[in-house]
C-alpha cells in the first residue's frame, strides 16, 4: 500500500509552511513506536507511483491520501485489484480535508461496488481541479462542545494563542466528521465567538481549516449536495473574521472557483451571499441583476414556441425549482452594502493569473461540446469582469446558446460579457465583433439577444459607433448574419440621436473606398430603412453624412471630387426615403384637395426643408476644404440637394424610385419651405469669388426657389420667413454691376 504515497511538491515558503515544519520535527520522532495521527503537513519521500497509476491532485491532497493510506491500511495484500480499491480511496479521500477526518469512518466502510468506484473517481477528477489550496497545517485540540468556550477563555487568559487555534481547528475537524448533522452546541458556540471576538478566526491555521470546510468533501454521496449548514457556517466565520480587513488571502478565491465548478454548495446560497460578493470583488465583473437574467425566461413558457406550459426543456427539476426563488430576489440590507468593498486590490494580478490559468485549463479540454458543465458557464458568467475571460467565452457562446442544456446559464453569460465589455480595448473591440456573428433563431432567444445588444450600447460609450460598422460591414460581407437589421434596429431605438451620426460615418467610410460603392450604398441605405421600418432620424443621418472627417484616410484620399459628388447623391436618396407610406398618402389626398393626415406632410416638408438647409451650409464650408471641385461638379451638387438637378440624376444608378412612383417623389422633396438661413447662404455663395456660382446664377436660383415655395403656401404652413435686413443687402449686391477683370478701364 506504500507504494500509493504521492510524493509532495517541495518550495512552501508560507507561514503555514514554517508551522509544519514544526509539526514535521515531532511527528518524525514518534514515528517508529506508534501510529499517530499525522500532521497534515508530512512530507514523506515516496516513490513515483507505480503501475499505470495516475495521481490526481496535488500537493494538498498528496499529503492527505498518505494519510488516508495509512489510516486504510488493510492485511497486505498483492492483488491488483485490492491495489487498485485502495487506490480508488485514497483519491477519494483527496478532498483537501484535514488528515484527520473522515478516515476511521472510511477504513469500516465496505469495499467498494464497480460504480461506486466509478462514482469516486468522477469526484476525484472534479476534486483536482484545485491544485493550488495547502493542508490545513495545525494540529487540532479537540474538546467537547460543552465547554469550547471555556478552553477558549482559559487560553486567552494564559496568552495562549497556538492553543486556542488549535482548539478551534479541533471544532472544525469535529464539524467535519459530523457535516451530515452538525452538533448545535457546537456551531452556536463558534457563532457566539464569531460575534465576540472574531480576531481569533484571522489565523492562517484556522483559516486553512475553515476553507477546507468549504471544500468538496468525496467521502459524501456524489450525487447528493449534503447538508450545507457547515459550508454556510464557514462562509460566515470568514466573512466575520475579514469583514474589517481590506486584503482578503487568494485562498478565498481558490475555494470559491472550485465550489463554483463543483457543487455550488455556498457560492449559490443566500445565507452566503455577503460573504460572495465580497469575494467576487476581485474579478471586477458588473453582475446583471437577476431579474434581467429572467426576463429571458417570463415569455418561455407559451406563446411563439407553442410549448403550452410546460417547463423550459434546458431547465431541470432543480433550476425549475430555484428559478422561483431567484425572482424574489432580496436586495442587499444597508449592513451589507456597507461590508462590500474591493478586497483583493493588492492581489489583483496573481488572483487574474490564477482564475485565468484554471479556466484555460477547463475550456481547453477535449471534451464533447455536451460535456461543458453548467457550472462552468455561471462560473464564467461572474468573471467577465477580466476581458480575457470575455474575448475566450464569446467564441464558444453560440454554441451553448444553441445546446437545449446550456441554454439559461448561456443566456445569462452572454448578458454579463456584453455588460461588461467595458474598455474598448482590441479586446473588447474583438469581442464584440463575434458577438455581432453569433446567428440565432427561436424568437426566445433572439429577443433576449437584443437586450443584452442594449446592455453592450450601455457598457461603454465607444460601442455604439464599433457596433453599427461590425454590423454593416457584416451585412456587405460574404458571412451575413441575418440578424443584422434586427440589430440595426435596437440600436437605433436605442440612440435615436447619435445612432444615426454613426451609421453615417460608416456609409462615409465605404464612399471613401478605391472601388465605387455609390451602388451598394444606395440599396444598403434603403434595406436599412425598409428593415427599420423608418425608425431612423433623417436630419441627423444626414448632417453625419456632412461631418468633416480629419482621419488620415480622408485626408490621404484619392477621390476627393468622387466623394463629395457620392455623398451629394446619398443625402438625395435619404430625403426620398424619408417618404413613409402616410407621407405618401397625405401627398395624394393633398393633391385631391383633401386635408387628410396632414401633420404627417408638414413634418415630411419641415425635414425635407431643414436638410436642404443643411446641405446648403456644407456645400458653402465643408466642402471647399475636402477638395476643389469642378465648377460643373459643384453647381450639379448644389441643385442636386435642392431638387433643381435634372429627374434622371436622381435615379440612374439603379432605377429608384420606381417608375410609378418617380415624378411624384420628386415633386414631394421640391415642393417644401425655403428657410431663410438657405436663401442667405445660397446669395453668399453667388457673392464669394472661390466659389463657382456666379451671381446671376446664385439670384437665378433663389428667385426659382421662393417662387416654389410659394406655390405650397397654405394656412398651416409658413413658407418663407425672413428677419435679417442683411438678405436684401445681398440682393443688392448681387446686382451691382461689375466689369470684367480683363479690361482696363481710364483712371475714374
């Protein structure tokens, strides 16, 4: 049975590790005589294992199956197959507990069956998750109950302080071996000591020992979770013990990984919850509320998947269960708001490195895509807060979302990455390019995808400009998501204001291109439009469409004359798809004489007018500083986003409008109010030399606008209104003579 000893790790320069240096000195002297209980902390110098043997585990759990070896020690025996039951015990008993728990228990426990073998190696596989958690590495004084705090007392009085940790890792072991039904004396004894002198806990002894309460422990039936007071008690000895200490040990985060991946028998209970979130402050991850985790859930149990009222297929009886308890959810007292602050500040980076390293390891297991734990996923859900742990999560989640037994915690994880895409790094940026390609159908699903794309609008202020090019150049790209538009959609309602001011700039992007995108533009501006039911704010897209851009491309770019006359092409377009269906049936019951739906028009007219305005102003100042326009080209752009440009320029790229449609369209963007900020500008232009109107053009053209505008005059809509004296000023002079530069005239 020897040869089964693992030998232990060396290099433990900890506290704990000078302690059992000590217990190492006694214990090897008794050695030889009698079989004591050993210190946790021996470190034999075995042989490797023989055999096909594979030790599971680790340093911790090295010492202990020595310990659960020696205390199992049956008649010796060669055969294989007592070797390997032995063996199966040994892993067993890797749970990390003190080398003095559970194991007389064991040594009378009937051999093992096949499948309880199986069973306790299923446990040990999970227990070696947890490499790096030392023994507990004092040795306990066990008392009874009754008079704990007593002893206690004494050995204050005395000064005592490796007795009375020692008395109370003694409580601990006892509570271990009695964890299915804990003795009341004594766990109301260590509340009561809790509440009075919670100092005496902040030992590393005594922390060692709790945490190993918080541990999986193997011996118990794996299928059961077992009576959870203990790990509850613990949770709340700790949480006393820190609760003032700003620097909690990495060892917290250590237990709560391995009972987050394991059996979630504290991380998930209320009574712990203090004591959690507290640990959960080292990750920095913004947890959605549960109630947004469940609003994905209200609308599953009928409605579109026909499934009546059954339960949702990815829950079990135990989630089903939980998921009532979830939507009372209880705010945090006053108390305990107060008692949550950072604590692992100091730690930050070997606690990221630590949490990183074992979800690498877990995620990177060849393992069946059914095989992921659901645990894993929740797991992964409260550390978005590292953007590593997003970027790696956000490349597997269209697969779990996709698996019926993933579902719910894939759901939950997708809203906590995308609530805690937060630095717009080229991390965050990546993430949320593959959240932007994840495909899904079922409406359920859909839907709770647009409120986290909501969540991801919310997290930063960047991601609402990266959002919208990911997803048009996604839309233009070979792989296209058929969600786009949906997304589209959200963000704009979302944003109604700086959505549309993005979704211009990427349309400049594309106009900027060596190759002509003018085609594409127009018929992704108009699929846009159609998919968005006109939920977009036609001014602001455009005046985005007019921003000046300092980006090297724009600068550096080759095409300046294509780009202006493109994006003059592109403001015609958008004003026309401003024509919704009502606008359109107002037009005609206009035309008819009929006074239906008319704050639909005024409101279409009012846009249309505001636009040309604006086009106006960026024709006269924007545009001259891009490039030096062709006096032809410039003329073209000005009475192209006036409605005065010959019919077939606005529909000869791809034959839009309509036909049915085209004369009507246009006469609805032509006949609109002229603002007075339009007329002035369009006089300033005619008087400015650089630009190339002339003055008799610049006043041929105003006269033509005024008189269409008031050709629409009517009670409820005002035309024209000017209240500058400056206007007439530039009239006149508009119309002052002025003699050709070439000739020379005599002197007066």
């Amino acid at each position: 049975m020897d040869d089964f000893v693992l030998p232990t790790s060396s290099g433990d320069t900890s506290a704990a590790g000078h302690a059992r240096g000590r217990g190492r000195g006694r214990m090897n002297r008794a050695k030889p005589t009698t079989v004591r209980r050993p210190s946790a902390a021996a470190k034999p110098s075995g042989h490797p294992p023989p055999g096909d043997f594979i030790a599971l585990g680790s340093k911790g759990q090295a010492n202990e199956s020595k310990t659960a070896s020696t205390l199992l020690k049956p008649a010796p025996s060669g055969l294989p197959s007592e070797r390997k039951r032995d063996a199966a015990a040994a892993l067993s008993g890797s749970s990390a507990l003190t080398g003095l728990t559970k194991r007389p228990k064991l040594s009378s426990t009937p051999p093992l069956s096949a499948l309880g073998r199986l069973a306790e190696a299923a446990v040990a596989e999970k227990r070696a998750i947890s490499p790096s958690i030392k023994e507990p590495s004092v040795v306990p004084i066990e008392v009874l109950p009754t008079v704990l705090l007593d002893e206690i007392e004494a050995a204050e009085l005395e000064g005592n302080d490796d007795r009375i940790e020692g008395v109370l890792c003694g409580a601990v072991k006892q509570l271990k071996v009695t964890r299915a039904k804990p003795d009341s004396t004594l766990y109301l004894s260590l509340m009561y000591l809790a509440k009075i002198k919670p100092n005496i806990f902040a030992t590393e002894g005594v922390i060692e020992a709790l945490c190993s309460l918080l541990r999986r422990d193997a011996s118990i039936n794996f299928k059961a979770k077992g009576n959870s007071l203990v790990s509850v008690l613990a949770c709340n000895l700790l949480m006393a013990a820190y609760e003032e200490d700003e620097n909690w040990p990495e060892i917290f985060v250590k237990v709560y990984i391995e009972d987050s991946l394991g059996e979630r028998v504290w991380v998930d209970s209320l009574h712990c919850r203090t004591f959690v979130d507290n640990i959960q402050t080292a990750f920095n991850t913004k947890m959605p509320p549960k109630s947004m985790l469940l609003q994905g859930e209200v609308g599953r149990s009928g409605g579109d998947l026909g499934a009546g009222s059954s339960p949702h297929p990815s829950l079990t009886e135990e989630e089903d269960s939980q998921s009532e308890l979830l939507i009372a959810e209880e705010k945090l007292s006053p108390e305990q708001e107060g008692q949550l602050m950072p604590r692992y500040d100091d730690l930050a980076e070997s606690v990221e490195e630590y949490v990183l390293d074992m979800l690498r390891d877990q995620l990177n297991r060849r393992q069946p895509i059914d095989n992921v734990s659901r645990n894993l996923l929740r797991l992964l859900t409260s550390t978005c807060g590292y953007k590593e742990v997003r970027l790696m999560t956000v490349q597997k989640l269209e697969m779990w979302l996709q698996n019926p037994k993933l579902t719910r915690p894939a759901q939950d994880l997708l809203m906590s990455v995308c609530m805690n895409c937060n630095t717009h790094g080229s991390e965050d940026m990546d993430v949320i390019s593959h959240l932007i390609k994840i495909r899904l159908k079922p409406k359920v699903l859909l839907n709770h995808y647009m409120l986290c794309v909501r969540e991801l609008l919310n997290a930063h202020k960047d991601n609402l400009g990266t959002t919208i090019k990911f997803v048009i150049f996604n839309e233009l790209s070979n792989a296209r998501n058929p969600n786009n538009m949906q997304i589209l959609y959200t963000v704009l309602q979302h944003s109604s204001e700086l959505a549309p001011k993005f979704l211009a700039m990427v349309f400049q992007d594309l106009l900027t291109n060596k190759d002509d995108y003018l085609r594409a533009s127009r018929a992704l501006l108009r699929e846009i439009i159609k998919q968005t039911k006109h939920e977009i704010n036609f001014q602001a897209f455009c005046l985005g469409l007019m921003q000046e851009r300092k980006e090297p491309q724009y600068l550096d770019m080759e095409f300046k004359e294509r780009f202006v006359v493109h994006i003059t092409d592109v403001l015609a377009v958008s004003m026309m798809l401003g024509i919704t269906a009502q606008v359109k049936e107002a037009g005609i019951a206009w035309d008819k004489g009929e006074k239906r739906n008319l704050e639909v028009l005024r409101s279409f007219q009012n846009q249309i007018a505001a636009i040309q305005r604006d086009a106006v102003w960026w024709l006269h100042t924007v545009v001259p500083s891009i490039s030096k326009l062709a006096p032809k080209d410039y003329v073209h752009c000005l009475h192209k986003v006036l409605f005065t440009e010959q019919p077939e320029t606005y529909y000869k790229w791809d034959n839009w409008p309509p036909e049915s449609d085209r004369n009507f369209f246009l006469r609805l963007c032509s006949e609109v109010p002229i603002l007075e900020d339009t007329l002035m500008r369009i006089l300033v232009i005619g008087l400015s030399r650089e630009l190339p109107l002339g003055p008799a053009d610049a006043m041929e053209l105003a006269d033509h606008l005024v008189k269409r505008a008031a050709a629409v005059q009517a009670d409820d809509v005002e035309v024209l209104k000017v209240e500058r004296i400056q206007l007439i000023d530039a009239v006149l002079n508009l119309c002052t003579y002025h003699h050709p530069e070439n000739i020379q005239l005599p002197p007066g």
